[in-house]
C-alpha cells in the first residue's frame, strides 16, 4: 500500500471549507484512498474514499488529481465538532488500514 | 443498526494479570480487525479475523496477545501477563465480506482502554 504524506497541522474558521491535502505519489491504479478522522479519543470514522473520480457524500467531498498523486479532502463549511485527526490512507483492500499521523485540524469560532 | 460494539470501555489489570478485551462487529460483518493506540500514537494494526479463521496476524505482538472470533459469539482479544506497556486503546473495527470491499470499508468501535498498573 502507498505511503501518504499529510501536513501536521491546519486551523480552519469555523463556517469555512477545510481543504486537507495528502500527497501519495506512489499510488499504484488499483489503490484507493480512503478518508477518516479521530475526534479526540474516539474510534476512527470513516468519511469518504475514490479510485478517480471525484466523490462526495454528506460529509465531504473528495478531490483526486488526474494523476491520482495526490488528493483533497474537503470539508463545506467546518464546524467545532470537526476538530479531530484526519487520516488520509491509500490501500488495496481493507485488510489493513495503515496509519500515518494524519492532520491535527482546528476549527476556531 | 448498531454499530460496532465493544467492552469493557475502561479496563484496569495490575502487571501479570489476563485482560479480555470483546468486540461485537455490526450486523451483517463477517470480518473484524483489531487495532491498537498507544498514547499520543497513530493507530496500529493487530490482526484481521473471520468467523473462525485468523486471516492476518502481521501486527500481533509474538508473546502474551492472542485473538479469536468463533462462529457464535464476539471476536476476542487476549492479553496474558499484561505490561506497563500494554497500556493503550484497544479498536476493534467490522467489515462486509471481501465481495463488497471496493464499496465498503471498515467501520470503529469506541474502543477499550486498558490500564496496566
């Protein structure tokens, strides 16, 4: 499975969109991504995963370039309750979810 | 539909004790996973079950953790002798069968939280 690469950290306005970047260049074309947070110390939640083509669902949208090197995780219009982890995972199957140290967002009021 | 479940929440053992940790998948999964997190870490795989069969155990420690899912009943992880450092939390994570994977994905229990004294 690829290797991701995400920022460490990013404050978001509350009411704003939250863009949260990951960069997986190795990708190979029969990987997905797969999108989760951890609010706090809760189980991981699963939010949103694609193969190419863009996705969206009630909880976000997923942007992924042509070149599937690298993806957007989108969040329409963040709120408090959005502060947590996000994980951006790249993988074949779901034998196993590998874990990188994801992106700490903050959504301040 | 319930969700994952899994208990206890908190679970306290002092060094050399036997910690039991269960997980209940949704309904409908046939596949559990077992993740650990210690603390201020990223989650980190542990092994991946079927009814009845061990399919991958890549990230069981080689000693004292052991895990099952029997065909009736919750998937159980098995810490003997538990350690300071076993101290951590414990995920327990369900899937579909293998058919729907490209349209599923694995979805979290709330975890349980061990304590080694």
């Amino acid at each position: 499975d690829a290797k991701t690469t995400q920022p460490t950290s990013m404050d978001c306005a509350e009411g704003r969109a939250a863009n949260l970047p990951c960069n997986h260049s190795t990708i190979s074309g029969n990987e997905y991504v797969y999108w989760y947070r951890q609010i706090h110390s809760q189980g991981p939640q699963y939010i949103i995963h694609g193969l190419k083509n863009n996705e969206t669902n009630e909880m976000a949208s997923l942007i992924i370039t042509e070149d599937r090197k690298s993806s957007t995780l989108i969040l329409p219009h963040a709120t408090l309750r959005d502060t947590a982890v996000y994980y951006c995972i790249a993988l074949y199957n779901t034998d196993k979810l590998i874990f990188g140290t994801g992106t700490r967002l903050q959504v301040f009021p | 539909n319930a969700g994952v479940m899994q208990n206890p929440r908190h679970l306290v053992r002092r060094r050399g004790q036997e910690a039991r940790l269960r997980c209940s998948p949704m309904k409908g999964h046939s596949h559990v996973y077992w993740y650990r997190q210690l603390p201020e870490e990223g989650l980190k795989f542990m092994v991946y079950l079927q009814k009845e069969n061990i399919i991958d155990e890549s990230g069981m420690p080689k000693e004292r953790f052991s895990a099952e899912f029997p065909k009736e009943g919750p998937s159980i992880l098995r810490i003997q002798q538990v350690v300071r450092g076993d101290s951590a939390a414990y995920f327990c994570a369900s899937s579909p069968p293998a058919l729907a994977i490209r349209t599923d994905t694995q979805y979290f229990g709330p975890g349980t939280r061990l304590t080694v004294l």
